[in-house]
C-alpha cells in the first residue's frame, strides 16, 4: 500500500519504517528540514534500538522516503497518517495546532479518497476537528464533495522499545465509523498480527479515551509506588521488597511499580494534564489524576532534597558525577527527563556537575545549554574524578554493576544518591558506601 506519514518523530520515523519492512511504499514527510535532511544522507535523527537497521534496508529497496514537500506527501499515500507533536498548551490542554495544520495541508492538496488516520495523542473530539479542518480546506477549493475518512489509531509504542512495540503490538486501537476505511487499516495491519488479531474496532471517541486512559494508568502506577517509597522511608520499610511483594499478585502485576524520581518524558506528564483538563471542560475534578501529577510535581525533588539534606542549601564548590540525563534507558529524548529538574536545581545552588549519558550527551547539551557548571565527560568514572558524590537518575544497564572499589577510589567520599534503586542497600553498607536511594529506610 502507498502511506503517508506527516511528522517524522519518534513515532512517526518508527511508524514510517515499520510499515516500509512489511513492503508498503512509506512517504515520511516532516517540515524540519534539519532532520529530512539528516535522513536523506543515510543518519538517524534519534537514538532508537534497531531503527537504523530497518530504515536503511527500506531506503535501499526504495520503499521508504522522506521529504518535505507536502503537495508530494499528500499526493503519495491513499492512508494519510498524521503523527505531529500535541504539546501541552498553557492551561495544561493538549495544543491541537500541528495536527489541524497537517489536516489542512491534506485537504488543500489531495485529489482523491484518502484515509486520514490520527496517530498523534489527541483528546476525544479531535477526529472532529480533523474531519472539519479536511473539510473547509475541500470546500475551499470547491471540491467539498470529495470522499475521505477519518480514523483514530493510537500510538503505544515505548521509547527504548519502539520498533520490537511496532513490529509486535499488544494491540492496535482503531476508532472508525467507516466500512472501507477500516478494511484499509485492517490490510495494513495484518502483516503485525500474523499468530492472532490484534485489532480492536470501536467507535472513534472510545480509541481517542483509550491512548489517555492507558498512559493515566501508567502514569498512577509509578505515583502510587513514589507516595509509598516516602512512606516506607519513614516507617522503616524497604520499597523493593513491597514492590516485589505486591507485584507477584497477578492482579497486581510487575510493571510500572518501580519507585524513582517521577515520571518524565514527552507522554505522561502532557497526558496527564491533557486528561485532567478534558475532565475540567466537561465539568468534571479528576481528583485522582490531579493527586498522580500532584505526587509526580514533589517526587521530582527527592533526590534534590536528599542532596541538600546531606551537604545544606549553599552547594558552591561542591562537585556531583551525575551518571544518566535520558528520561529513562535505551533513548535520547530529554523531554521532561528529571535529569534536568536535578542539574537545575545543583547549578542553581552554585554546584558543578559533570555528567555522563551514553547517548544522550548531544540532545542533553542542546537543552541545557548555558547551564552554570555542567559538563559532559565521556565515561561513567571520568565523571566520579574528585566529585562529592554520584547522582544516579536514569537506569542504563551499564550503571547497574559498576566497579564499586574504583567509585570509592575516585570520590571525595563514598557517598551515592541513587533515583532508580539500582544497588544492595546491604551490599553497600558492606563496602562502606554511603549509600541514599528512594524509599528504602537505611
Ligand atoms: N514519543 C512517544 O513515545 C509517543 C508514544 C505514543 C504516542 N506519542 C504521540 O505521538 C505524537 C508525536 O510524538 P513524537 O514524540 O513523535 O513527537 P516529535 O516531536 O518527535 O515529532 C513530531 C514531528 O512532527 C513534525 N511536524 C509538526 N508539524 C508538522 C506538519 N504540519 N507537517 C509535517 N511535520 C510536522 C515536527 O517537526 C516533528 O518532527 C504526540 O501526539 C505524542 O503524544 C508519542
């Protein structure tokens, strides 16, 4: 099948290369001429396990493009995806602008039947608002009677994992109303769903709720695990024996209980907000979403406040190795990552840092640009030299066995603040490491 993807992101890269590997034509069409151009001379514009490898082969065999000229996107693909950003607007909406500007585009300049599928995360009406957007820029032209249709099909994908969660779905929502384009989606869809279906037909507004429903449950899942961590601190609990203690319930399950520094990244924190404000409009308090981002806002902190209570609020001439600046392992994306509320926070009381990431060093120093006493050092130990302690913030496999005599070594003192819980409390007190991790009384 032809296939136009607008927005050529993490999702819509993945998406456009997934589709290209089970032999559709994909047209990736995005209007930041930095990254089209990136692609178009064989780079990645993003770090993603096993991405490099699919669009190359794709590019090669000529099933996958990317431009930025929109009259050709629009006229290449009879499925339309669009998977712009939807950023969070002042008021904590999700900002619909890129995806009516796309759905424009499309109606401005297609001259036959296409399926307009929103992959983007939207709130439950914005098929409406595509179908309307498609619609004027028809009419506009005097064709408002061209046939089209519009289609939710949210995105699961998780950074890190993004092409296995492409290629081997859970499920694929698709919130329709109309016959043909649900065949349409059904034939493209079932090259990823060979053992069984996968697919999941309901109503547009349902599979709209549904991206923000699974991305709230997440989301509370790891407020409830941090609200306990604090407690577990005070009450002399250790939050990795209740987490596992919980977790083999099946009810319960082990995913996403995993106490840490608050969720990050460019999905829950918007999702978030985005839900509650819909439950706002429609005249509804979301108390319990409202406590998650409430819960979320304070755990961002506790690694500040762990840092300050050992060395005091004034941290000039003080040093941290910072191992870790991606929002979690396996990617590059510094969106809302709590690397940077930490670094913020350390350079504001006049600390330096030096920092390591495997590979998010270059997108983490285009965000942080200018930040007083941050550096970046190319391994985990350059970062330890002469530091009063290391800051742990994102859970890479290389930083879970470290050399342990060599961090004693390297230190001023043996001291270890850790966000994501990646040591032995009794291993540490053994090795005579100082060590602070999250909910887990000493
Ligand atoms: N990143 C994720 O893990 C993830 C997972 C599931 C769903 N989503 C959702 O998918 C959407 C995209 O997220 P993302 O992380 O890929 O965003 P992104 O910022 O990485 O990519 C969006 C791209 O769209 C481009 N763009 C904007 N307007 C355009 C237009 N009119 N025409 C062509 N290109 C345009 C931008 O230049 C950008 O490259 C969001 O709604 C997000 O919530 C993201």
């Amino acid at each position: 099948m032809k296939v136009t993807v607008v927005g050529t992101g993490y999702v819509g890269l993945v998406t456009g290369a997934c589709l290209s590997e089970m032999g559709n034509h994909v047209m990736c069409l995005d209007l930041d001429e930095r990254k089209i151009r990136i692609l178009n001379e064989g780079g990645i514009p993003i770090h993603e396990p096993g991405l490099d490898v699919i669009v190359k082969r794709n590019v090669a065999a000529g099933r996958l493009q990317f431009t930025t000229d929109v009259a050709a996107a629009v006229a290449h693909g009879t499925i339309q995806f669009i998977g712009v950003g939807t950023p969070p607007d002042e008021d904590g909406s999700a900002d619909l602008q890129y995806v009516l500007a796309a759905a424009t585009s499309i109606g401005r300049l297609m001259t036959d039947y296409k399926v307009i599928v929103d992959k983007s995360t939207v709130p439950v009406g914005t098929a409406d608002k595509v179908r309307a957007a498609v619609k004027a820029a028809l009419a506009a032209r005097g064709r408002g009677d061209m046939d089209f249709a519009v289609v939710s099909n949210p995105e699961f994908l998780k950074e890190g994992a993004a092409v296995e969660d492409c290629m081997r779905p859970d499920r694929i929502v698709i919130g329709a109303d109309d016959e043909r384009a649900v065949l349409l989606m059904r034939s493209l869809y079932t090259p990823f769903m060979r053992n069984h279906d996968r697919m999941q037909v309901m109503d547009v507004k349902s599979a709209e709720f549904t991206k923000y429903a699974a991305n709230a449950m997440l989301a509370t899942r790891i407020s409830f695990m941090n609200e306990l961590a604090l407690l577990a601190e005070r009450v002399g609990a250790d939050i990795e024996a209740v987490r596992k203690g919980i977790g083999t319930d099946p009810r319960i399950g082990t995913h996403f209980l995993y106490p840490g520094t608050g969720y990050g990244g460019s999905c829950f924190p918007k999702d978030v907000k985005a839900l509650i404000h819909t439950g706002r409009e429609n005249g509804m308090h979301l108390s319990i979403l409202q406590a998650v981002e409430d819960v979320n806002e304070r755990q961002k902190q506790v690694l500040v406040n762990k840092i300050v209570a050992a060395f005091g609020e004034n941290l000039a001439g003080r040093s941290f190795a910072l191992w870790g600046l991606a929002f979690k392992p396996n990617t590059d994306d510094m969106r809302e990552a709590p690397s940077r509320v930490v670094i913020e926070a350390l350079a504001s009381r006049g600390a330096t840092i030096r920092a390591y990431d495997p590979v998010a060093m270059p997108e983490a120093a285009r965000v942080l640009e200018g930040t007083p006493g941050l550096s970046f050092v190319g391994s985990q130990s350059e970062a330890l030299a002469g530091a009063d302690a290391l800051v742990i913030v994102t859970e890479w496999k290389e930083f879970r066995n470290p050399d342990f005599d060599s961090i004693k070594a390297t230190l001023k003192q043996p001291l270890i603040f850790d966000g994501r819980n990646l040591y032995d409390p009794k291993l540490m007190a053994m090795l005579g490491i100082d060590y602070r991790a999250i909910g887990r009384a000493a």
